[in-house]
C-alpha cells in the first residue's frame, strides 16, 4: 500500500513540474493569441492592450499559474481565444472522439499481437515464424505517414470507405462511426503491431528458453496448460509495462493519423490552437496527454507490484 | 641505535560508519622479507592492506616507511595488486598498455622509452615480447596475474602487497607465480605482504604470519614458531584446516 | 551471413542512400525549384519535349519530382543525423556526469530528464515548434528542427549511458588506475566512455530513423521546412489530392523512398544486438 501510496504521489509531483514546466514555456514564447492583431495596422494599440487585459493575459506569471491551477481543479481550463468559448467543453467531445480511435486500435492491436507474438515464438526457426517476421520488419519500415495516405488514396477511388469526419450526415450511428473508424484504426494498428509483436515474442522466447519451462515440459505437462497456467504469467512483467505504456499513449498516439485522415479528435485541435497560439488550448492538451502517460505508467508500476513479489521486496 | 625496521605500523585503526575494521594494528617488517596475513573474511585483511597502500585513509595510528611517515609523494614504494586479476585489468587494453598506464598517468617517459620499459617488464614477469600488442582478455588466469604484477612493478615499489593473489589460480600456476616472486624477492629485494584467507597460500613465501580476527592481529610470529607452538585457537584452526605445511625453502 | 557482414553491408547501403542525397547537386537534372508550367502532373520517364525527360515526373507546378527526391532526402535525412547526434551528445555528457559524478546531479538530471519524458513526444515536439517564431527562413527552421528534435531526446540515451557508467565506475581496473593517481578526467576518457560506445551505436540506429520521421512529420504539417525548399514532408503534404493521386502516384515518392533508408537502419540495429564481438 505504501508503495502504490507513494508512486501517486510521485505521480503528482510530475505532473506538477509538467505543468509548471509548460506553462512558463508558453510564457516564454514570443506572440501570443493577439500577435496578428498588434501588426495589423488597422487595429490601434490601445485596443490590443485591452483585449489582452480583458483575457488576463498582463498579470505576472507566478499569478496566472496559480489562477490557472486553482480553475483547473475546479474543473475549468480555461477559455479558447480562437473559439470564443471555454477550453472544457471543446475538449471534452475531442478526446472522446481520439479514445474511440485510439482505442479501439490498441485493443484490435493488442488482440493480433498476443496470439501472434505467442505462436511465433513456439514456432521459432520455422518458416511461419521467418515469413511473419520479415513482414512485420518490412511494416515497421514503412512510415504511418504513407500508409494513411495510401489508404485514403484507396478510399477516395474506390468510395468504400468515408474519408473523413466521424460521422456523415443523416445516417444511422453505431454503423457510421464504425464505417468512419475503420480506415483510421486500420492504419494505427498497422503501426502498432510490429514493436508490439516484437515484445510479445521476445517475453515468450525468454521464458520458453529459461530453465524452469524447460523443467515444466520435462515433468510431462501437457502443452495448453503448460502455456497458459505457467509459461504466460512468468511472461507477463514486461507485457504489463508495455500495456500500461499503450494504455498512457491513448491520447498522444494518434496525433499524425487524425490530422490526415480528417478523425475530429484532439490532434487536429491542437495543430489549430498551435497555429493560432491558442496557448489556454495547447496547455490544456499537453497536460491532458501527460496526465495519461503518467496515468499510464503509475498504472504499470502498479500492477507489476502486484504481480510480481520481487518488488515487494525492494 | 638500531636500524629502523623497513615497516612501522603503530596502532593502526579504521572504522566504516562508526563500526571498526581494523583495530589497534601494530607490527613491524623488515626489508627483504614476506609478511602474511591470514584469517577468516571480515577480519580486516583487506582493509589493512587498502590502508597501506593509499586506497583508504586510517581512522588513527601511523605508518612508517623506511623512517619516515608515509605521505602520499611516497605512492610508488608501496603497490597493491588487487583481489581478482581478471577485473582489475582493462579486458581491452593490450598487455602494453597496461603495464605502462601507470607511468602514463604520471606522465613519465615518451613513447619509444615506454614501449621498451613494458618488454623489459614483460621479460621480468616471464611473459613473451609478442604479447605486448595482445588485449587482456586473451590471457589466461595465471598470465593475467604476471601482468598485473609487472604493472605494479612499473613505479619499482619497495613494498608489494598481494591480496588474495593466489586465490581462483590453479595449482601449478600458483606454484609458477610463487615461483616467480621469489625470483623477484631475491633479484630486486622487495619485500611483500600476503593476504589470504587459507594458510596453505602464503605459507611457502611468507616468512613471518600475522593472523587476524575481528580487525586484530592475535598472533603474530615466524613461520616454524607458529607451526611448532600456535597460541590463539583460531591459529591452531587455520593450522588444521590446510593439508601439508612443510618448512622447506624457508626463508630465514 | 555473419554479424560483421551484416553491419558492413547495412553501413554501405547507408553510404549508396546518403551519397545519393549529399550530392544532389550533382545528381539532380533539374533545380528543385524549378517551375515547368507547361508540364504539370506528367508521369514518370515522360519526354514532354526533346531533351526534357522526368524520371520521376512533375508535381502541381512541374516541378521534377526526382530532383525534388534528392534535394528532399538531404534535408529530411540530415535532419534526422545531426539531431541524433545531438540527442546523444547531450545524452552522453549528462548521463557520464550523473552515473560519474552522482549525488545532487544525478537526481536533478535524473527528475529532469522524468519531466521531459512525461510529455509525450510528438506533442512536445509540436508544441515547442510553437512557442517559436512561425515565420522562420529555410535555414534557421533546419537549425532549429535539428535543435527540438535533438534537444528533446537526450533522456532515453542518458539513462542508458548513466546505468553503464554506474557499474564500470566500480569495475576493478578504473580502481586500480584510480590507485595511480588517474584524474576523473583520465578515468572517463580512457576507461569509461569506450564502455558506452555500444549503447551509443545501439541508440544511434534506433534515434535516427524516428527522428527523421519526426521531421517528415513536422514538414508535413506545415511547422518544418517551407515551400520551395523540399523535404520529404512538405512533398507528402502536396500529395494530399486524393482525387488525382491515383493519377498522380508518383508524388508518393518520398514516402517510398523512406521505407529503404528505415529498413537499412532497422537492419543494422537488429545486427548490432546479435551477439558478436
């Protein structure tokens, strides 16, 4: 308890030096939302210096960041200077939009790894196993990049597939979603299962070669069971970093993807409130999506702490 | 007057975070001769042997080295060569190079005198010139241990002190490399302290035998006298302990 | 094939892949920013007119893809060099001064380097793009990608480097050399730092293909490297006219031309961790 008790904590802390870190680096940034309009010739200083005033943007920083601290643990990040309307709500809708697709693929990923990591490394040397590693080797080198594009490309020609937005006009819902998620999960899985695959394949390999499977299997127990009931659980530590680790990603895995396949999650609306330097939104983004990978992490050090009794230790 | 002993140690005594390794050492030894100290792990042999040559700072007590109080200029005389020869060399520096690292550090000597110093060591410790340009990690246990003393001879120390020296070698090269030191002894007068935890590794060097238990010495004599009349009971343990002690090839 | 020749062979295919855009001066029939209006969109190996051939065809403005390619891949794989080579430059001084030096050191670079890590990589990246100016010249964006990318990166390759200098600080020939009177300096120099030139390599083969990654990325979102001057990003960026670019598939080129230069180097880290020498 005291172990879990303390890695919250630690948790904590980091994401408020994260925090801090952020936004005194979007004080140092030079510009801010109001930047176009100072060099605008038509807008008069005085103007520029009340807009700033009123969206509160000349207080000194240590106050801002306290101010900023306080509304968000009330619940409110802040108000979008580009959309004209508080960051939450627009946030919110966003990152249910990304979880639906991240996912969705890290679940579909997670579902073909395993079994395939699994056989391959039982099946080591074989040619099943050569085949299947060139071609992941082969999908690794291929950047998500192409894959996206090519896809679109496909859906463009061949009007399969919706090639953009989560959902189309007047049309039934569960299905349309899935019809829109289909090409953006198929390149995300296709991204992910290669390292994935890799690590699944390297626990089991070094498990099936240590000492105390090759004893399980001198003892004669049947192959199923042995697989299951002993070999998997030995494998599990680095997998469950690994999961903890995909889980923390979640938010921040499919930045690229969502730009280019037109995914109305938050990367596009961070790309916007970049370009704009809507500094409230990109804060409140990037803290989002480390809050999730620290999340992730403190999820991972937790589990192995329970799972595997050498920590407990320590 | 009569001529300073070689070594002085008075008192000697150091402590790790309040608890004492070595406690109220005192002892003395003469130039030419082989001093060994024997007695179970934890008695603080190690730590002696540390304090002598520079690695630890004592607590309290003196060192004298030839009539004068050791100070740190005087790191050449005294040379420590280390537990376990295999990690104490560089697996990838060539024989060359690490018989002369000492003098490099130093900065003593340019290329061409440090290459002909390192063949000359080499030759001293019995070892071929072709191996100058070998990485460490060719040689085996026994040869590894002649570099590592040849290094140690680089600075020509006054002093060696081997600890556990002979431990993880063989047979025959234990007998080689004891062969070889006394060879050393005899041509160059050094003299030696020998730490070991088994009597029967010193015993055909060491002339004298401290024994240690706890960070003290509990007894200390020569060769014969301790084997004719032990005192303490750990003596007369160690004593059992090895097979055949014979007094052949004593030194006086 | 045995370890050595695999490194050989991925190391001189890397050379071909790296000659060809180092001199794209020489190599490229056409300057990348050359317009041929008359030529949009014509495909590969076309001879629109008696002495005009485009290997690689034209885009929007007819511009010669091919040439475009080369002067692309120096930009989009310089890039990725010179900020591994930061990444690991830094990563290698902070990490020998944590693992060496320890105490406070190590636990401020140490909490420092969590901090970094924490915020995930492409949103940092970006989001430090931001926070500078958006109208930057060709050249200070190149300097200042190599100075993100790199200067993001240090803390995988400085844990790694700190944990090896931690145990070869205690390994028995760094003692005795201590013995001597060796300087930390000499003890670094000469005993520690050629211990870390495996994981150095190790992350080097790993660094490089995603930071190059990283900048198509960021070219391609338009926080790059800018029109004219090509980069594999800002080139996949124009191919986004999906409606032609069946007809027009030669513009995914530099996407192409990525997958032999990541699976080079995925080959050469695969061969650097096999056991050998």
């Amino acid at each position: 308890m005291r172990y879990i008790a303390r890695r919250l904590l630690h948790g904590l802390l980091l994401l408020v030096g994260v925090s801090m870190l952020s936004f005194a680096f979007a004080e140092l940034a030079p510009g801010d939302y109001f930047s176009e309009l100072r060099n605008d010739p038509r807008v008069l200083p005085e103007t520029v210096a009340a807009l700033r005033t009123q969206s509160g943007l000349d207080r000194p920083l240590p106050l801002r960041y306290a101010a900023w601290v306080a509304s968000v643990l009330r619940g409110d990040f802040g108000y979008s200077l580009a959309y004209n309307s508080p960051v939450g709500p627009l946030l919110w809708g966003r990152v249910r939009a990304t979880l639906l697709l991240t996912g969705t693929a890290t679940f579909l990923a997670w579902l073909i790894a395993l079994p395939l990591g699994i056989w391959n490394a039982t099946a080591r040397g074989t040619w099943g196993d050569s085949v299947s590693r060139v071609v992941l080797s082969f999908l690794l080198a291929v950047p998500d990049l192409l894959i996206a594009i090519v896809f679109l490309m496909l859906a463009v020609e061949t009007g399969y597939f919706p090639t953009g937005g989560m959902v189309s006009p007047g049309a039934l819902r569960v299905q349309d979603v899935a019809w829109h998620l289909a090409l953006p999960v198929a390149v995300l899985v296709l991204g992910m299962l290669p390292t994935l695959v890799r690590h699944v394949r390297a626990s089991m390999a070094e498990v099936l070669d240590s000492p105390f499977a090759l004893s399980a299997r001198a003892q004669g127990i049947p192959r199923q069971r042995l697989l299951f009931r002993h070999l998997l659980p030995a494998a599990a530590n680095p997998l469950i970093s690994l999961a903890g680790f995909s889980l923390g990603t979640l938010l921040s895995a499919s930045l690229l993807i969502e730009v280019v396949m037109g995914w109305p999650g938050l990367g596009p609306f961070f790309l916007e409130a970049i370009m704009a330097r809507d500094f409230a939104v990109v804060l409140a983004v990037v803290i989002l999506s480390a809050s999730f990978l620290v999340a992730g992490n403190l999820l991972a050090d937790i589990l192995l702490y329970r799972v595997d009794p050498r920590i407990r230790m320590k | 007057m009569a001529a300073d002993p070689f070594l002085s140690v008075r008192g000697l005594s150091k402590s790790f975070a309040g608890r004492p390794a070595i406690q109220n050492v005192t002892f003395d030894l003469e130039r030419g001769h082989t001093l060994g100290f024997v007695g179970p792990s934890g008695s603080g042999k190690s730590t002696l042997a540390r304090c002598l040559s520079f690695f630890e700072t004592p607590t309290s007590g003196e060192i004298w080295l030839e009539g004068q109080k050791l100070r740190a200029a005087m790191r050449a005389d005294i040379q420590l060569i280390f537990q376990e020869p295999a990690s104490s060399l560089n697996p990838r520096f060539t024989a060359a190079q690490i018989v002369t690292e000492p003098l490099l550090i130093r900065r003593i000597g340019t290329a061409k005198t440090l290459l002909l110093l390192a063949s000359e060591l080499l030759e001293t410790v019995g070892l071929p010139r072709q191996a100058l340009q070998t990485p460490a990690l060719e040689f085996s246990g026994g040869e590894r241990q002649r570099l590592a003393i040849a290094r140690a001879l680089a600075l020509t120390p006054k002093l060696l002190i081997l600890d556990e020296s002979f431990a993880g070698l063989d047979l025959s090269v234990q007998a080689q490399v004891t062969n070889l030191l006394l060879d050393l002894q005899q041509r160059r007068g050094l003299t030696y302290i020998l730490i070991s935890h088994d009597l029967a590794l010193v015993w055909r060097l060491a002339g004298e035998i401290a024994v240690m238990d706890h960070g003290a010495i509990v007894e200390h004599a020569g060769r014969a006298d301790l084997l004719a009349r032990p005192q303490h009971p750990l003596t007369r343990a160690l004593l059992n302990a090895s097979l055949t002690l014979s007094l052949e090839g004593a030194p006086a | 094939m045995t370890r050595r020749t695999k490194i050989a062979a991925a190391l001189v295919f890397l050379g071909i892949l790296h000659g060809f855009v180092v001199f794209a001066g020489f190599l490229a029939p056409y300057p990348y920013a050359e317009q041929h209006r008359e030529f949009p969109y014509s495909p590969p190996l076309s001879a629109r007119a008696p002495e005009v051939v485009f290997l690689l065809g034209t885009d929007a403005y007819g511009r010669d893809v091919f040439s475009r390619l080369l002067y692309g891949g120096r930009v989009s794989l310089f890039t990725g060099l010179l900020a591994a080579f930061l990444s690991l430059a830094l990563g290698l001084a902070l990490g020998t001064a944590a693992g060496f030096y320890g105490g406070w050191l190590d636990r401020f670079l140490m909490r420092g380097g969590e901090l970094v890590m924490a915020l995930p990589w492409l949103y940092l990246l970006l989001a430090v793009r931001a926070f500078l100016p958006l109208h930057i010249t060709t050249v200070q964006a190149f300097f200042l990608l190599v100075a993100i990318i790199g200067g993001v990166g240090w803390v995988r390759p400085a844990r790694l480097i700190r944990g090896v200098v931690l145990s070869a600080k205690e390994r028995g020939f760094v003692l005795a050399a201590r013995g001597f009177g060796a300087s930390n300096a000499y003890l670094i120099r000469r005993h520690i730092l050629p211990l870390t030139l495996g994981v150095v390599l190790t992350q080097a083969t790993v660094l490089i293909p995603q930071y190059i990654l990283a900048e198509v990325a960021l070219s391609f979102l338009g926080l790059g490297v800018a029109e004219p001057v090509p980069s594999w990003g800002n080139m996949l960026a124009e191919a986004q006219q999906y409606h032609a670019l069946v007809e027009h598939w030669w513009m995914l080129a530099p996407g192409l031309a990525i997958i032999p230069v990541l699976l080079d180097y995925l080959l050469l880290a695969d061969a650097l961790l096999e056991k050998g020498d």
